[in-house]
C-alpha cells in the first residue's frame, strides 16, 4: 500500500537511541560479570585490567552506567527519545527506592561523614522520602531511571574519590569482632548495581510502559540465571584445579602396570593385570602404599546409593500407584500428603538419629552398610511417592477412559498406560533424591561410617557376599553387616575433623580436594545416568 506508515510498534530498523539503550543493557552486563568475577578471585581489586587499575575501571564503568540511565529517562521526559511512558514508576518500585536510598543516606551519614545514630537517622529518613518522591511522582520514565542512575554514580565516584580502597576496613560495631571488607564489599556493591541499572535501561530499551517492564524483568531473570550457572561451573572449576593434581597423583598406564584382579569363572580362577595404575581410586589405605587411595570409599557410596534407590523406589511407586489410582480423595490420602512432605522437609540428622536408635540395635548392635542403605532409603522415599504422585496425576484421564473402553483391567491400564506415561516424572524425582543422599554425612556418620582410611582389601563385596543357608530368610551376606566408609563421611573427616593431616597420605590438602572431586564426579554420574534414563522413555513415548 503506497500511504501505508510504519509505526513504532511494527519497525524492525534500530534507532540511535535503541543503539544507545542496549550499549546501556551491555555495560550493566560487564559490570555484573566482572563483580562476580572479582566475588570470587578470579580478578584482585589490586590488580589491573586492560591496563586500568580494576576499582578506577570499576568506578569509571559505574559513574558511565548511572550517566547513561538519568540522562535516557531525562530525554525521554523531554520528548528527545521516543518511549510510552505509564503516569509513574509505581508505589512498588517507590518503596524499593526509598528502602535503598534510606541504606544509602545512613551509610555515608554514619560512614562517611561520622555522624552518631543522631546524626545518620534523619540523613537515612530523609534521603528515603526524597527518593520515594523521585519515583512516584514523575512520570515512569524519570521514576524509574534517576533513583537507580543516581546510586550507581555515588558508588562510582566513591571508588574513583579513594573513599573505598582494596584494603578498607568497616567496622560493624556490634559486641562480637566483625567487620566488612572492600575485597566482599565493592564486588556485592557492583552486581547490586549492575543489576538496578540494567534493569532501568531494558526498561528504556523497551520505551517504558508494559513492553519496558516486561524487557527489564526478562533481563533481570538472563542475568540471574547466568550468575546462577556460573557458579555452578565456578564451583565445578575450583573443584577441578584444586583436585587434580591429587587425583592424578602416580597415574601410569602399561602392561602389567595396574593391579592384579583374581576373577572367578566357571569353577575358574582367572588372574587379570590391568593395563592401567590410578593409585587414587584403586587403592585403599596402606602403610606400604606409595600413593593412597579411596576405592573403599567409592565402593561404599555407589552400594549405599544404590540399596536406597532399591528400597525406596519399589516402596514409593507402589504407594503413589495406590494414592492415586485406588484410594478416594479423602482424609487419609491429605494425611498421606501432609506426612510425605514433611518427610521429605525433615532434617538429615534426624533421619541419622532415627537409624541409630531403631535400626543399629536391630543389626547387631554396630554400624552397618545395610542400616546406611535404608537410613538413606527412608529418606528417599517421600521425594518419590510426591513426584510419582504427581507425574501420575498429569496423566491425561482420556487415556484412562480409552483404555477402559477397550475392555482392559484397571491394573493393566496402570501398567500399560499410567506408568508408561508417568515414568520420566518418576525419575525426575528419583535423580533430585540421589542428588540428595548422595551427598548426606550426617546419616552415614551415625548409622554406617566405620574408617576413615579403610584399606583396599576391606572393599565392600556386596555381590560375593551373598551366600545361602539352611534356616531363614534362607541367604545371608556378612558385607551387608559389616561397618563401612563413604566419600561424604570420609570428606567430612578429613576437613572437618582434622584427620589425614600427617602420615603416608601424600599432600593432605591434595588429598582432601581428589576426595572432593572423586564426590562430585560419583554424584554427577548418578545424574548423567539418570538424565539418560528419563531421556531414553520420553524419546520412547514421543516415538509410541
């Protein structure tokens, strides 16, 4: 059409001041990367970057970012830049502001200036109600822009003024010594307000109104969940550095290098050389070892796991198949839910308790791998019966109904169409809980954990353990029976309590962190496996 326009709502080209706005959006997402970064050392407020000392840097990103903010809200305000702006910011951004700028007034009051409670109070007050009406009483584009703006500038200017330097020192004042760092102090204060200001410019980018808003929330979620998988991969990475030398510690491959393995075989006894030596995670403790390891601790951690799962998972798929199929909705299935979900919120120490008092003295008297095994498993299996509950309630009912128009049982259309259907959300839940016990000390260290150093022929034969006997329950498995280590407890002692510190463990500290990393890797092939599995029946479903 040849009279046809184009409005602001349907362009597709960038203006200067889009341009201008999402430069804005990138500089508050420097900032917030490059606090986290120095949150976590990975860059020192002493040193430089780009050849720029990194609080001036920081100071000089900061003042820019709040400029940049005030004078796109003030433009707008003024007609220069196109924007939809609501009548004000809100009572609930209002109130924000003012909490902020009451913090801000008592800071530099009583940091700053040295005023007494006094003095700093009314500061506090006043700069609080004066940011309150900054923000409510503007329109939404100054509202929102100049109160977050201005607090990013006072922070700039404090780096660059040297009213904060790398070694400054605040005292709380409270009756026990503690005080606060500017090495905890400039980083928190950078992400703070990389996070205000980046909000107030997608706000601009997105001309305000209800596009603004929803642009600003969208940014604030981006950068948080990228600030969360950064840890995530921080952490992991820490981990990494930290543990590998240890963990690599007299690793050789070659033929007749690794140890020798007596395997039985059809009335057979072979002897196998592995073609590899990974002292670490073949080896148990020994005076004569040259490298320590923790098999006996793996091997530990992979049955206990493994028995929880083969308790619990059996146990809480049949209640939920019950709940949920067979049981009317009344009084006893909301005590069920009430009780499953305070369950799975109880304390694992609690659960450890409960496995000392009523399942040691059951067993012996002593600690055992199986009163490990089902400490575990009662703490597993509430997170089942909820999550098998309720991914077997999101079953569609015509699926149901289908079935049952076709003549099938009940149980067979459980069987064949329910569980079928249920079975990813069923081990959803079964990896958050393996994520979850994986990784418990507190239950160990009171039902099962025997050792710390435990030698590597003491390693738990689960499987050869099993013998048959002539008096019930007809089989019988002393390894079952018998006291135990596991990476979590074995972690736990060595850090905590101290153990390892001397003796023919190598370089404690490597061997602390291998231990971490051999825990995080143990956990993580759970998941892996467990992903794979759930992976494996959508695929399967998608495809039936």
């Amino acid at each position: 059409m040849a009279g046809a326009t184009r409005s602001r709502l349907v362009r597709s080209d960038t203006t200067a001041t889009d341009a201008v706005a999402a430069l804005s959006v990138g500089v508050a997402s420097v900032l917030f990367a490059l606090g986290l970064a120095a949150m976590f050392e990975l860059i020192a407020l002493t040193g430089t970057l780009a050849g720029v000392p990194t609080l001036t840097l920081l100071g000089i990103l900061l003042v820019v970012q709040g400029g940049a903010v005030v004078a796109f809200g003030v433009g707008s305000r003024l007609g220069l830049v196109e924007t939809n702006p609501r009548p004000d910011a809100g009572a609930v951004a209002a109130v924000a502001f003012a909490l902020l700028w009451f913090v801000v007034g008592g800071v530099v009051a009583s940091q700053a200036l040295g005023l007494g409670l006094a003095g700093w109070l009314p500061a506090a007050v006043l700069t609080g109600a004066v940011a309150f009406a900054v923000t409510v009483l503007p329109r939404e584009d100054v509202g929102s822009t100049a109160p977050a703006g201005a607090v990013a500038v006072l922070a700039g200017l404090a780096f660059l003024g040297g009213l904060v330097v790398p070694d400054s020192v605040w005292d709380l004042g409270w009756e026990q010594t503690a005080s606060l760092t500017a090495e905890f102090m400039v980083p928190v204060l950078t992400v703070f307000c990389a996070l205000l200001t980046g909000w107030a410019a997608a706000k601009a980018y997105g001309g305000f109104g209800a596009r603004g808003r929803r642009v600003g929330a969208y940014l604030l979620i981006y950068l948080n969940a990228g600030a969360i998988v950064s840890v995530l991969f921080a952490l992991v990475a820490f981990t990494l550095f930290k543990g590998l030398p240890g963990l690599f510690r007299g690793l050789a491959f070659g033929a007749g290098v690794g140890p020798d393995s007596t395997i039985a075989l059809f009335g057979l006894r072979l002897t196998i050389s592995w073609p590899v030596s990974w002292p670490f995670v073949m080896n148990g403790v020994g005076l004569l070892n040259d490298v320590n390891g923790v098999l006996p601790a793996i091997v530990g951690t992979f049955w206990l796991v493994v028995g929880a799962v083969l308790f619990a998972v059996p146990l809480g798929v049949g209640a939920a198949v019950f709940l949920t199929e067979y049981a009317e909705r009344g009084r006893f299935t909301q005590v069920v839910e009430v009780a499953t979900n305070g369950l799975w919120s109880t304390p694992s120490i609690v659960f450890g308790l409960f496995g000392f008092a009523f399942l040691i003295p059951r067993f012996g008297n002593g600690k055992s791998l199986l009163a490990g095994m089902l400490t575990l498993g009662f703490m597993l299996l509430p997170l089942v019966v909820i999550t098998s509950r309720e991914a077997m309630l999101a079953v569609p009912d015509e699926y149901r109904d289908a079935s049952a128009a076709l003549g099938v049982t009940k149980w067979q259309t459980i069987r064949s169409v329910v569980l079928p259907a249920a079975l990813p959300g069923v081990v959803t839940g079964v990896i958050l809980g393996v994520g979850r016990i994986a990784g418990e000390t507190a239950p160990i260290l009171l039902t099962m954990a025997g050792g710390v150093f435990v030698p590597g022929s003491q390693t738990a034969d689960v499987i050869g353990g099993f013998t048959f006997t002539t008096a019930p329950p007809f089989v019988s498995n002393p390894e079952l029976l018998q006291a135990t280590s596991a990476l979590p407890y074995q972690l736990y002692a060595l850090i905590t309590a101290g153990v390892g510190a001397s003796g023919n463990v190598g370089n404690p500290d490597q061997f602390r962190w291998a231990t971490a990393l051999v825990l995080l890797a143990v956990v993580l092939s759970f998941y892996a496996v467990g992903i794979a599995t759930r992976y494996y029946f959508r695929r399967k479903l998608s495809y039936e």
